[in-house]
C-alpha cells in the first residue's frame, strides 16, 4: 500500500499525464491575456487617433493674413499679397494639421481612416485652380507676357499625385511649392516682381471664377446622384413598364433609356462628400482673400453683395459636422441626406459664382 502523506513532486515521473497538460496549458493564459490586452489598447488609441486626425481644421483669419503684410511692409498691403499669403496658410495647414498629410499613409491609423484623405484630395483641387489662375492669369497682363517662374514651380509641386509617398513623397514636393510660393510674396511686397506682377482686372478674376464653376457643377452632380436622395430611377423603371404594358411607348421613355443616369455608388458618396467639404473649406478663403485683393474691381462691379452670398454659402457648406457617419436618407425620410444638404449649398454657391462671372464680364 501507498503511503496517503505522500505528495508526487512536480518533478515526479508518477504525475498523472491528465495533469499536466493542464499545467501546461495554463502557463500561456497570462501572455495570452497580455497580447489580446495589447492588441485592444492599439486598437483604442488607433481610434482616437483617427477620430481626432479627421477633425476639420478651424478657419483662417484671412484679414489677420492682410494685416501681417501690411505690418511687415509698414504700408496698405499690395494688390495680390493677401491672397497669395492665404494660399500660403492653406497649403500649411494641409501639410501641418492634427496628423499631418494623410492622403499617402501606409500604416494606421492614416491608412484605416478614408474621410481625411478625401477631405485632403478636395483642398488640394482648390490648391491647384488657385495656383493655376496665380500662374495663367492673375500674374499675367496679356497673353504673351513671360510667367513668373516661383509661381510656374509652386504650380507644377502641387501637380504631384497625392498618393505618391517615397521618391518623391507628396509632402516634400507640396512644400517645396510652398517655398516657392513664399519667394514670390516676399519680391511681391518688396517690388521685386521682374515678370508676374499680380493684376487686379474683373477679367483675370472672371477666368479664375470660370474654373471653379466648373468643379462645382462636378461636385453638385455627383452629391445629388446618390441612389438613396430622390425617385430618378423610377423614371427609368416606369418608362420599361409602360412598353412592356403598351407598344406605343412615348418618345420620352426612348430618351430616358439612350441617356444612361450616372449615380454615385452609396460606398462611394462619402469620399465625394468630404472632398466637397474640403474644396469648399479652401475656396472660403480664396474667396475672401480676392474681395480684399480686388477692392475696387468689386467696388466698381458692385459685386459685394454677391460675394457676401458666396461666402456665407460656403460656411454653411463647410461648417463642422454634428453626425459621425455620412447619412443617405431618402426625401423626407426620418434619417438625413447630408449629401443633398451639400449638394444645395454647393448649389448656390455655383449660381452665385455664376453670377458673379456675369457681372465682372459686363462693360
């Protein structure tokens, strides 16, 4: 008989084999626990991070901006500066916000978040038109005058595919046409500008006005293209019933059909929708730097109290968001459709620019 005081050592060849796989199963829950304790931590700060990464950037103080030239040049600022030192502000604060440039991140947070590179994608688009118009109009008296060249080289930097994030990384080239950007305001307030003056002319500010229309109509059209906003495509159905039903079907119901309708897929209308928010975050400053800029232009055209409406429209459409998601509810549905409330906004800012255009170009 066994003696009952005796107790197998854990060394003992005797251990039950039931035992100790037990034993050894239980020696991997605390690192278990510490790597799915690890994991959920990462994932949390990942989180906040991005949630605090996409908050859009407050609004410039783009009479601050003209005051500083002034300062810095002991006189009134000079026609052009004001808003060559707002582009300046706009493309620091895509570069230097919470986060940084997130548009080519390849690690998380950047690359889990999609509402921040799309916010980024539209305030460049508004980067480039302004820099356009800077290079192509307003810093040319007539068609054959030479170009500026700081002002050819800030246009081609911004030209660089966002996405684009080692030789070149997009935020190296964005601030070298900073820099050059930056060398065409100090010869700017110093009377130092060989070729490129700034021009004040209700002509170069109706080409510059043309050019944004343009994306604002692309804009508008793809934010009420949602397939949840309205009945459009009942339309289309309606139309392929009623042949069905009848052999004279109307000539409309042909036009319908041969015209394809172009929706904005619901994975989709978010990208679209902060893009917008960004464009029209920028384009608020650019419009009110050129209504100090252009002074007298909008004096003599009486056109302060269109501008007035364009940017009260465009702080409406860039105004900060109350919801965490993107909503498409349908009408008059119960939920909201943040893509159509916009795409009104958007709306009226493109017919008031419309008409803004219109009245620069009248004798």
């Amino acid at each position: 008989m066994s003696d009952p005081k005796h107790r197998p050592s854990r060394g003992d060849s005797t251990l039950s084999p039931a035992i100790r796989p037990a034993r050894k199963r239980g020696l991997w829950r605390p690192w278990l626990k510490l790597v799915i304790g690890l994991l959920a931590g990462y994932a949390v700060v990942t989180a906040a991070l991005g949630i605090y990464w996409c908050q859009q950037p407050p609004p410039l103080d783009v009479h601050a901006l003209a005051q500083a030239q002034s300062s810095e040049t002991s006189a009134p600022p000079v026609p052009g500066s004001t808003f060559v030192a707002t582009t300046i502000a706009v493309a620091e604060t895509l570069l230097n916000k919470p986060g940084g440039f997130l548009h080519n991140d390849r690690l998380p947070p950047g690359v889990l978040v999609d509402n921040c590179p799309s916010w980024e994608c539209g305030v460049i688009m508004a980067l480039r038109d302004a820099l356009r118009a800077l290079r192509n109009d307003f810093s040319r008296t007539q068609t054959q005058s030479a170009e500026n060249l700081d002002l050819k080289r800030a246009d081609l930097q911004f030209a660089i595919d966002p996405k684009c994030w080692i030789m070149p990384a997009a935020e190296d080239e964005y601030q070298k046409g900073i820099d050059a950007l930056k060398r065409y305001l100090d010869a700017l307030n110093n009377g130092r500008v060989m070729n490129g003056r700034f021009s004040v002319r209700a002509d170069n500010l109706a080409e510059y006005l043309a050019l944004v229309e343009k994306r604002l109509g692309n804009f508008g059209l793809r934010l009420s293209a949602n397939k949840t906003a309205g009945a459009m495509p009942s339309f289309a159905h309606a139309g392929k019933a009623d042949r069905a039903e009848s052999a004279s079907a109307p000539a409309e119901d042909a036009m319908i059909d041969e015209a394809p309708l172009h929706w904005t897929a619901p994975e989709r209308i978010d990208n679209v929708f902060y893009c917008a928010r960004g464009y029209s975050w920028a384009f608020r400053h650019f419009m009110q730097a050129l209504r100090i800029d252009f002074a007298p232009v909008v004096a003599d055209k009486t056109a302060g109290p269109t501008m007035a409406q364009i940017e009260r429209d465009l702080r409406g459409a860039s105004k900060p968001m109350r919801s965490p998601l993107v909503l498409m509810g349908s009408g008059y549905g119960f939920l909201a459709n943040h893509s159509m409330v916009l795409s009104s906004y958007i709306a009226r800012v493109n017919a008031a620019v419309l008409d803004l255009r219109l009245l620069l170009q009248q004798g």
